[in-house]
C-alpha cells in the first residue's frame, strides 16, 4: 500500500447528561436520550453497518461519557426508550392518513414510519436494547476506537480546588469504561476540551496515553509547537495532547459557511409538534399541552425569509455525498499544504459532538460515512486514522506542556463560571472537601456495609452534582430550572449521608431510596478517594465517635478521634 | 403499585412515591449552603484576564457567628499579581485592592497587568490604613492568551521518543516566557508615561487614562504567608489604566537603590488591552 501524505482523525464525543427518574413514570428529561438514540446513535450505527459490509477500511474515534454509556445499558431507560419509539411509530402512521391528498408530505411521512421500524429492528432485535453492544462490535473489527471522559463530565479545570475530585471523575470514568466495554481505554476526552497544566498527571496514573485540546492550548503551549497543530505535544510523562484542526472544524460547526447550514438540508426547527392543531398533536408533546419537538419534520432549510419547502432525503443525501467529498479535498489540499514543512506526516484532529450528527444535522451520519468512503479510495492522499495509531507509527515527539483552554466560548471558562452558575462552586468545593475528609477519616478503619454503602452514594451524589451540564445549561438558559434542581438535590443527598455517616444515623430505607434514584457508577468506591499527601489537611478538631455496633452483624466499635 | 429496590439491599422495596417524599424530604432539609469550618478564600482562573474569586469568613469554630457582622471596617479583596517579566524581575509585586461589601461573598475580578501567577488576600481596612488578613487564597495560575517566542535551539533536544521518560520528569507548570517581545499590546513604556523613582510624568501617548502615581503612604513591610517574604509598598498607580483599581508596585528589598531598579521594571509591566474575543461557542448535545 502507498504510504499516505497525511492523517485524519475524527472524534466524536457522546455525551448526555445522566437524566433517569424512577420516582416518576415518564419524566420529560428523558427524552434528550430518546431523542438522541433515534436521530445519532442508530444511524451512527447504520452508517458503520454498511461500511462494514461494503468492506471500506476506516479509522473513526468515538467518545462515549460514562454517564451516557450508564444510561444506555439501563434496563428501565432501554424499556423506556422502546415505549417512546412506539409512540413515534404511532405518530408516523396516524400522519400517513392526515396527510393523505398532499403526495410530498405523505411520502415524508412513510419515510418516517419506515425509520422508526428500522430504527426499532436495530435497537431492540439486533442489539437487544443495549447500543454498547454495536460499539462494541465496531470496536473488535479495529475500524471504531472507543475512548471515554470523565464520569459525569465535570468540568475538571474549575474542579481542580481539589486535586481528589478530578482524580475521582477520571478514574470512575475509566473504571465505567473498563466495566461496560471490558477494556482500558487508550484516549479521554477532557469535558468541554478543560484542559490546565498538571492534568496529565492524572491522565497518566489512570492509565490514558493521549487527549485533546483546543487549538489554542497547543498554539499557547510552554514551547512554540514546531509542527502547529498538525502532531502532538509529549505532556513530558508520554502522555501526548492532540489539538482541534480549526479549518476542518469550522467547515462543520461553522453557523454561516458550515455544511449543516445548506438549503437542502432538514430543517431542524421545522416540527409538526409546533405546526400542527393541538388536539391533534396533543398526545405527542408534553403534559397534553406543552409544544416540543416530535422529530417529524417535513420542510428543508431553504433559504432565509423564504416560505419553507418540502424536505427531499434523496436530494439531501446527494448534498451530504458533495460536502463529504469537498470535505476530503480540502483536506487533502490542507495535507499537501502542510507536509512541505513538516518532518513528519500532519495529522488532522477534526472532534466534534456526536449529537450534532443526526440531530441538529439531521444528515450528519451520511455525511461521516461519505467522508469515510472517499478518505478510502485511492484518489487521494488522506488516510483516517486515530489517534492511538498515530502514536504507534510515529513515536517522536516535541516535549512541551499545552496552555491552559477550553473549547468553549471564548476558548476558556467563562462558559462555566459567569453570573448564571458561579454559586454553584463554592457548593461543589465545600462537599469535595467534605467527602476528602470522610474518606481520610474511614481509611485504614473498617466500615460497616451500611457505612460502606452510604459513603459510596455520597461519592455518587457528589459525582453527579459536578456534571458541567448544570452550569452549561445554566449559561444556554434552556432548562435552568431543571438544571438548578439536579444540583440542589444532589448535593442534598450528598450533605444528608454526610451527617448520617458523622452521627451515625444512617437510615437503611433513605440510602435505599437514593441507590434507586442515582443508581450510576455501581463500582465506585469512596476508598479511591482518599488523597494520601492532604491527610493532614483534612484533620479538623472535632471529636467524633462512630459506633457501628448499632448495626445487625456487626460488633465493632471504632473510636474516630480527630478526623471528622 | 410497581415497587423498586436498590441492587445492594433486596429486602427494601420502595414505591414511586415513597422515592418521591424522601427526595423531597431531603432536599427541603439538606439542601446546600456555604457553611465552612474556617474562613477561606478561593481563586478560580476563568481566562487570562478574569479571575474568580469567593470567600466565606464565618468561622464556626470561634465564639462569633460571623466576622464580618462584627466589625463596621471596609473590607478588601486584595490582589497580588507577578507580572510577566523577565526571571531577574522577580523581586517586584503588584497588589490592587477591590473594594467589597460584607454581604458579599464573590467577585469576578478583571485583571489590569497580564501575569500568569495571582495570590490573594481578603481582610480589613483598618483606620490608620493598614490591613489585617482575615483569609488567604492559595496562589493560582491563569491561561496564557499568546504564543511563546521563538522556542531555543535546545528545543530539538526535547523531542522524545515514547517511552523514555520517566514519570518524575513530568512538566506541570509552563514556563513563563517574557510577553513583551512577541505581543503587539503596549506596555507602560509604549505609553510613554515616565516614572522617577516614586513618581511619574506624563506623555503627550494614550493611555485608557494615563495613571496619576503618588508615593506610597508607607513604607512598612507587608508579609506573605506562604514564604515569610516581607514586600515594601513603593509606588501607587491611581485608576489604573482607568479599571477602577489603584496599582500597587511592591519591592523586596528595603533600600531606596532598589526603586531606581523597580522604577525600570515597572516600565516594562505588560499591560491587558480592552479587546473583544471573537472566538465562537460550540453548539453542544441534546438538553446542553
């Protein structure tokens, strides 16, 4: 085979926020899943399907957070999920007979119905409700690497008060990972690219070889990176940072010469749940009077000011063929435009969301397979490739420290930390710290499986509060109360099993109650988060004795001077 | 009625709505406020020009319930910044105080000196203008906002094959490399405002607004915690650059030669230009 010029790298990272809510027997939230495991991951899936079948040999990168992979191997989310898509197969076959007399709507409105059915055939028959099993699949053939992130995508650089709370999300992350997919990740994905000097450190001892940044974190880095963007940076413990290509990124993010922006493109904010009568579509949104999206769109993009069209999939698909194929020649310019100057072979890092795929972009999917089918003819130049790979078959790297960034707005944290979320961080910090001295106080010391048990919810409740969503969502103003309730509650249950494990007083039914409702992360365990160097710090002067003997079982009696 | 159960306790059975109450139950009775042990005071960097700050001076280990509610003294959050010079520049400081109310709890501060290094103090002021510390933050450092300046020939000594290094090789902090040579931003001498020793004339050049400089009221030490290093008050920048901060220039050395020095360094301190950052927002998943 002739040696390639240059490399792309396509990662896409999978994230949702852990929404799962027992307690009520559906709950709106949800729906982000259900949206997402119709309009991504299944035609992700399908697109590698074909591939696979087509016998194209490909390289794709994807993240799958921690939270989300709990999500999708969840029983009552898998039955829930199924129950949604039936409704949606309802929706299509009643809008076959409303739209009977208008040809194009109709049409739109099998497609509809033909897309639910498949999507059902792979959901529930070839993958038995758990998608993990075809990234898995993927995974074994060698053409989809998976990585993951930290465990509820906190937002590690303005968690970093606390060395022991971003060790804790990186390495429940990994050990999620591992668990689900039955082996150790090569890559992380830093939430929100939240990258500050030091981490690697971390990344190292959880056992990861590599992760992104955003530009600017390698342009800004502790040495002027010889080859741009375009190689790695060795973090100076071999643990290597990959920058976010800005050209190819702005080809697809970008609002206004972006490729999902184009008039033959789906029309995302064009949905029967705001067009149609609301007696009609009422027991398709919520509470039978709250319009929202339903996923049948029937118009294109367009153009601006001008009176929506038909959406045409067959023309659209035309359209995602093209881009794919300028998207492959401009990087194939771009790789020859690079290679001149460098003494290795460039590699493009092109990351993106997952969900932009499908959802915003409904014609996403078709695009990435395209670009994977033409990256693989021989016409051209551009290999995919991951990451991993690449550090297999180039082993030299410039040693330098990337620059602390993020890629959000502004390429640092203001999207995180403003006047819409700053409370929330001295809440976070204070449970940190009070979780590192429950953890110091309960080292060596044998705890009851009540105690045990409490303490692991606590680290969960904590966990779940960090999630950069809350601030996220926060910032955007979507569901800021939503958002603000997940913090409060979580960080509620974290002070309530705190108290109960210093008085103890732990109340057997209200743990149970909260194992139900943060069921998440089964494998944590608040031993790992013990911090050995602060032990001293986290000794305040309050006496506190802890009898377990109260307990069924259990005849010890322990006598906790001094660390709690 | 579907009932629930933990995977680590079988025997608790649990409905949707006894799930419901204790939810409930323990929100409304646990849920967060910034209770400490002792008064604490925390940096956050947010981008080279903004940081974060928030401070709690309860202390409910004392007898009081809340410093604050005791005392009628202003209150400051005073900044110190070490500015971005060269190594042999490291014997000046700069510090400028944000006045803040005791109702307050947090302060986005917008930093007037690019500097890749802040630490911080919070404390009263007292009537003869001097300051009594109630809480320190521990220092943090900011993101960089520019390329370094053409890396060494040594540089090429620094690729490494994987493998090779050890752990204890591990780089966790960059090196902070002079702004001055590579940024376009201007710097108090661009601006060609002059100073003497303790004093300053100005030039016909911009600045936001050129800052009018007095000595300082004094000349007694101040401590930082961390190292014992006692700093001299030397220079006062009134408004600086217009931020709304006096700029205060710190030497280490007590004697009046080292102004001569400090007045030199100073000249050089690299000022944060009012711009507006282009950079665009990722759109994000479902629900974000």
């Amino acid at each position: 085979m002739a040696i390639k010029k240059g490399f792309l790298s396509i990662i896409l990272h999978a994230h949702l926020p852990f929404v799962r809510h027992p307690e009520y027997d559906s709950f709106f939230e949800e729906i982000w899943l259900f949206e997402a495991i119709t309009e991504c991951y299944v035609p992700l899936i399908r697109s590698l399907e074909r591939l696979h079948k087509d016998h194209v040999n490909y390289r794709l990168t994807l993240s799958l957070s921690p939270s989300l992979i709990s999500m999708l191997s969840d029983e009552l989310l898998q039955s829930r999920y199924l129950a949604h898509l039936n409704k949606q197969l309802e929706l299509a076959e009643k809008e076959i007979v409303r739209t009977r007399g208008t040809d194009k709507y109709q049409k739109l409105a099998r497609f509809y119905r033909r897309l639910y059915l498949d999507t059902q055939d792979i959901f529930a028959r070839q993958y038995n409700c758990n998608l993990l099993t075809a990234f898995k699949k993927f995974s074994a053939t060698g053409h989809l690497e998976l990585i993951t992130c930290a465990a509820t995508h906190g937002f590690l650089p303005l968690l970093n008060k606390s060395e022991a709370a971003v060790r804790n999300q990186i390495n429940i992350g990994v050990q999620t990972f591992i668990s689900h997919l039955g082996f150790a990740p090569a890559g992380f994905w830093l939430p929100e690219c939240g990258y500050y000097p030091g981490l690697e450190k971390h990344l190292k001892n959880a056992g990861i070889d590599y992760f992104f940044v955003d530009t600017h974190g390698i342009d800004n880095a502790s040495k002027a990176p010889r080859n741009s963007v375009y190689a790695p940076l060795n973090c100076g413990n071999n643990v290597m940072a990959f920058a976010r290509d800005p050209e190819s990124s702005r080809q697809v993010w970008s609002s206004h010469e972006g490729y999902p922006g184009d008039y033959d493109y789906r029309e995302y904010y064009s949905d029967i749940g705001f067009d149609l009568d609301m007696d009609y579509i009422a027991p398709y949104i919520l509470d039978g009077h709250i319009r929202i999206n339903t996923g049948i769109k029937y118009h294109r993009v367009t153009g601006a000011d001008l009176a929506k069209e038909a959406y045409h999939p067959k023309k659209a698909l035309y359209k995602a063929q093209q881009h794919a194929h300028d998207f492959i020649n401009k990087r194939q310019r771009q790789i020859n435009r690079l290679s001149a100057d460098m003494d290795r072979p460039p590699i493009i890092v092109s990351p993106y969301d997952a969900e932009l795929f499908g959802h915003w972009w409904f014609e996403g999917p078709q695009w990435l397979e395209w670009v994977m089918r033409f990256a693989d003819s021989d016409s051209n130049a551009v290999q995919t490739i991951s990451c991993a790979d690449y550090l297999t078959q180039v082993s030299s790297h410039q040693l330098a420290t990337p620059s602390a960034s993020t890629w959000g707005d502004q390429g640092y944290s203001n999207f995180w930390i403003n006047e819409t979320n700053d409370w929330i961080y001295p809440l976070l910090h204070k449970a940190g710290a009070d979780m590192e001295q429950l953890a110091t106080a309960f080292r060596g010391v044998k705890a009851s499986p009540l105690q045990e048990r409490a303490l692991n919810q606590a680290v969960r409740s904590l966990l779940l509060a960090q999630a950069s969503d809350w601030p996220f969502i926060m910032k955007t103003g979507t569901t800021v109360e939503y958002a603000r309730k997940r913090i409060t509650d979580h960080l509620a249950r974290f002070n309530y099993l705190r108290d109960s494990i210093r008085n103890n007083a732990i109340n057997d039914r209200y743990l149970c109650a909260m194992e139900i409702l943060d069921n998440v992360f089964p494998e944590a365990n608040f031993r790992n988060y013990y911090l050995p160097k602060q032990e001293s710090n986290a000794t305040i002067s309050i006496n506190q004795k802890i009898q377990v003997n109260s307990l069924p079982n259990s005849s010890i009696n322990i006598d906790q001077q001094g660390v709690l | 009625m579907k009932l629930c159960q933990s995977r680590y306790n079988s025997q608790c059975k649990l409905s949707q709505q006894d799930l419901l109450d204790i939810s409930e139950e323990i929100t409304r009775s646990y849920a967060p406020h910034e209770s400490h042990h002792q008064p604490e005071l925390v940096l956050m960097p947010v981008d080279p020009v903004n940081l974060y700050a928030y401070w709690n001076l309860n202390d409910s280990d004392s007898n009081s319930d809340n410093i604050i509610n005791n005392t009628s003294k202003p209150l400051a959050l005073r900044i110190y910044s070490l500015p971005e010079l060269s190594e042999s520049a490291s014997d000046i400081k700069l510090s400028f105080d944000i006045k803040v109310q005791g109702f307050q709890n947090q302060q986005k501060v917008h930093l007037p000196i690019a500097a890749s290094a802040y630490s911080a103090v919070i404390g009263e002021i007292n009537a003869d203008n001097s300051f009594s510390t109630l809480a320190t933050a521990e220092t943090i450092h900011v993101p960089r906002d520019s390329p370094v300046t053409e890396n060494s020939p040594d540089d090429d000594a620094d690729t490494i094959v994987t493998g090779q290094i050890q752990d204890n090789n591990l780089i966790t902090h960059h090196t902070h490399t002079p702004l001055l040579d590579s940024n376009p931003d201007f710097t108090l001498q661009d601006s060609a405002v002059m100073m003497h020793t303790g004093q300053m004339q100005e030039s016909n050049l911009p600045l936001t607004q050129t800052p009018s400089v007095s000595p300082a009221t004094e000349n007694k030490p101040v401590t930082e915690s961390n190292t014992n290093q006692a700093w001299y008050e030397r220079l006062v920048l009134a408004n600086f650059n217009d931020f709304g901060y006096d700029l205060k220039v710190y030497g280490n050395i007590p004697d009046a030669e080292s102004k001569i020095s400090l007045s030199g360094q100073v000249l050089n301190i690299h000022i944060v230009p009012k711009t507006e950052n282009t950079m665009t927002k990722n759109s994000s998943g479902l629900g974000r």
